[in-house]
C-alpha cells in the first residue's frame, strides 16, 4: 500500500512500540512487526528506542484472525497461543475476534 492509499495516522509513531520486553526484542533482531487497531506510521517512516534508528518497511490491513506463529514470533513472542495470552491480558474485556481488522506495521533496524 503507498502512503497515498492510506488513511490518517490514528496515533503517533514514537508510541508504536512502548512495553520494556517488546523493546529489547526489536533492539536484539527478533520483533519486526507490531500490529495495532491504529495507523501508527507510514512506509518509509523512521523511529528510535534507545537511541537505535529503525524504519517502516512495510503496512497492510489484515484480520488477526489470519496470524500464525510465524507472525507472533515477528510480534516478539514464542506462539501465536502466547501472544493470544498476553494480548487478552493486556486489554480488560477483549475478546478475541478472528474477523478483528489490524494494521501490521513491519519494520527493520537501520543501523
């Protein structure tokens, strides 16, 4: 998807990664995707933790219905079932919706 066919960002992209253990795993090379219910940044867009430049590479509209555990090990976790956990956990009275809509915001370290 070009920029141009996406809609607003719904927040800022310095909030698209926050939690301490995600972090460390998108600095150590194993999380490079973080999906949200929110546009956070568009292709191309640059972001740091703790001083380390990373870029969008890439975002696409996907059900989460859809994921796999090749895709919870790029959210930085072991299985798609943890994953499942930890979000459920995360978000007080969520249920999960297979047919819920995320935005998938793939990135990579640019140094």
């Amino acid at each position: 998807m070009s920029n141009t066919e996406l809609p607003p960002k719904t927040c800022e992209i310095d909030r698209l990664v926050r939690h301490p253990k995600l972090v460390a795993a998108a600095l150590a090379g194993t999380k490079t995707q973080q999906r949200r219910d929110g546009l956070y940044a568009y292709p191309d867009e640059t972001f740091e933790l703790e001083g380390v430049p990373f870029i969008i590479t890439s975002i696409k509209r996907e059900r989460i219905g859809d994921m796999t555990d090749v895709e919870a090990q790029a959210e930085g976790y072991p299985n798609l079932e943890v994953y499942k956990q930890i979000i459920l956990q995360m978000h007080a009275n969520m249920t999960w919706n297979e047919d819920g809509l995320v935005w998938v915001h793939s990135f990579k370290r640019q140094d």
